[in-house]
C-alpha cells in the first residue's frame, strides 16, 4: 500500500514538474509586462466637484474635503456644496458609486516615483500618474485582506475599460517589489505593486503575488483556449493586467 502512495505521489511530483511551459518571444513578453490598470489614487481633489450617487439614485455634487478610511480604503465622504457651503456627510453604505478628481499633490508624487524607477519608462505610462479625468470608485462588501469582517467601502476600478467579467480594484496599502540603485541613479527593477483587490461573480478577495497561482484557475480556468495560451506555469504576477484584459477579451471574443 505504501509502494503504491509513493509511486503515485513521483507520477504527481512527475507530472508537474515536466509539465511543457509555452516559450514567448521577446516581444510577447514585453507586451505582457505593460501595466494596464488605472494608476491607483488615495487622494481627491478638494478643489474639483466631486459626484455621489446614493443607493436610493439621488445624486449630490460638492468638493471632497474630507474622506475617512480603514487600511485605505473609504467608508466616510464628505462634501461640501459649491452654492450653499453647507457639507454633508455619506457613509460607504449609503453610497452606490462615486467619482473624484485626484489631488495635485498625490500627481506629483506619482510623477517623481515614475520618474524613479527606469522599469516604468518601458512598462507603465506617465500620462496616468497626471490623469485629469475623473476616478471611478464603486461600493463593495469586502472583508480587508481577507481576515476582518464584511464591511462596505468605496473602492476604486482601475480596470474601468475592462472590468465586465474581472474587476481590480486599487490596494491603497499595497507594497511594491524592491529594486536597487546605484550612487542614486533611478532604481533599476522592483516597482510591481503585490497586491490589489479582485472580483469575479460574487467572490471579491485580496489577492496577494504570492497567492497568484493557487487562484489562477478560479480567474482564468473557465477559458481552456486562455489557459492553454497562458497556462499556469508559464505566467508570472508581473503579467496580471495584461492576463486580465487578454482573458476579457478572449471570453467576450
């Protein structure tokens, strides 16, 4: 019984570990670097009408000047009304989406971080760390990282263009992988966010790099064409918005 356990357990570990990886070119890979998401932001402007929408769809309008947030993430908005000065005070649970412009101070920030790491000139665009169009955020029951109870939160979609099937919401308290810099020159490699929120149906998670792989085949095994083009063991984390747009377009394809 024993012989039989360990000669099936090598045909496993076999298996698995001659499994053909796909080999991409290059090209591919480069392409499947380029960050794709929304630039994820903490800040609204206090200075550019912000828009409410309740759940009841009334709609208020007002300057942002005061917001209240749990691990990043808003359960409280305040605005101020343009016409009447008088601020009223929403909780994320009375909220259903709302749209804010970032701060000055937050894009100038993210200008000077783009700036300090040669990585990005090759993978993400300046033009999203200066966005002057309006963030999207939308309310969600989510239980941070994983661990505390359900609570609802306005969180920001920063895969507004293709969120139909997978939606990615921004981690405000997301680390990024670590690089090195020579006598000051700008960092050379690092600068991947670990984290982000996702959800797919019904399920919305905290998904961590490190959790990447035993989640791949909740978020992409539905598509045997995409996982036979982007299987598992040939994908890395650094891949993740571009795997999440290729799958919506391959499923919606």
């Amino acid at each position: 019984m024993r012989l039989k356990t360990l000669l099936l357990a090598l045909c496993i570990t076999a298996t698995t570990t001659f499994a053909q990886k796909v080999k991409y070119s290059k090209e591919d890979i480069k392409k499947m670097e380029m960050y794709l998401f929304n630039e994820g932001f903490n800040t609204p402007s206090p200075k550019k009408t912000s828009t409410i929408t309740l759940k009841d769809g009334t709609s208020h309008k007002g300057f942002c000047n005061s917001i209240e947030t749990k691990k990043g993430q808003i359960y409280e908005v305040a605005i101020k009304d343009s016409i009447t000065k008088k601020t009223t005070k929403f909780s994320a649970d009375q909220i259903s989406e709302m749209y804010v412009y970032p701060s000055n101070g937050e894009k100038i920030m993210k200008v000077s971080k783009y700036m300090g790491n040669i990585r990005n000139y090759s993978t993400k665009k300046l033009t999203k760390s200066t966005n002057n169009d309006r963030i999207y955020f939308v309310n969600q029951t989510v239980s941070l990282k994983n661990k505390k109870d359900e609570k609802e939160f306005l969180m920001q979609v920063i895969n507004p263009g293709f969120d139909d099937i997978i939606s990615v919401y921004h981690d405000p308290r997301a680390k990024e992988t670590t690089g090195f810099s020579v006598m000051g020159s700008p960092q050379l490699g690092g600068g991947v966010i670990k984290s982000y929120y996702v959800k797919k149906g019904d399920k919305i998670m905290w998904l961590h790099k490190d959790d990447f792989e035993d989640n791949y085949d909740f978020l992409f095994g539905d598509n045997s064409e995409f996982v036979k083009k982007y299987p598992k063991n040939s994908v890395e984390w650094d891949y993740f918005s571009f795997l999440v747009s290729e799958y919506t377009a391959m499923t919606n394809g």
